[in-house]
C-alpha cells in the first residue's frame, strides 16, 4: 500500500501541481516583458516539482536548497533590462519557484499523514 500511496504522491505532487501555480502566476503575466520559449516555464515546473518529490522521498531536504540556488545562478542571467523589468522579472520568478515548493510541502504533509496511518 505505501508504494501506492508514492506513486500517487509523485503523480500529485508533480503534475498536479500545474493548475494551482499557473492559477496563481496569473495575475502576474506581463507581455511586455522578455519571453522564452511558450511552454518552458511549465517544463520547468515539473522538473522542479520532480526533484523536490525526489529529495523529499529520499530524505534529502538540504538538497531542495541546492536545486533553488542552482535555479537562482542560472536566472540571476536572464534578469536584464530596466530596473523595473528587472524588478518584475525577479518577482515572477521567485513567485513560481515559492508557489510550486508550497504546493509540493502541502502535498508533502497529507502525505506524511497518509503513511502514518499505514
């Protein structure tokens, strides 16, 4: 039964988690501000989500603290332009990455409950 449940928490975790962050990155799209590639940051998305259940699983927590400062180096880069695209750059960024983590925490904690039972 506990495989079950982590196969349903990874499943969850990872490719659930795509409603709530894109409902909540939302209000924060701007056009007018440097684009990539049009299904990038999903991609992106999952690969965290991904490495976060991984390190979880495996009791690794340090290793999500390497993954963000691994994320933050390689983005620090692409935040170019006016201070104030810099700004909402850097805010859009960091929104995605906290709201992303917080979903795979929440789902994390139901699932710390779940396995206790079992």
């Amino acid at each position: 039964m506990t495989n079950l449940i982590k196969i349903s928490f990874f499943i969850v975790a990872v490719f659930g988690g795509y409603f709530p962050v894109k409902y909540g990155m939302k209000h924060f799209v701007d056009t007018k501000l440097p684009q990539g590639y049009p299904s990038a940051g999903s991609v992106i998305g999952f690969l965290e989500r991904s490495l976060f259940c991984i390190c979880l699983v495996m009791d690794h927590v340090g290793l999500i603290g390497f993954i963000l400062m691994i994320k933050a180096i390689y983005r620090f880069g692409d935040i170019q332009g006016t201070n104030e695209e810099k700004m909402k750059l850097s805010e859009y960024f960091i929104i995605g990455t906290f709201l992303s983590l917080t979903w795979m925490l929440i789902i994390w904690m139901i699932f710390l409950q779940l396995t206790s039972k079992y």
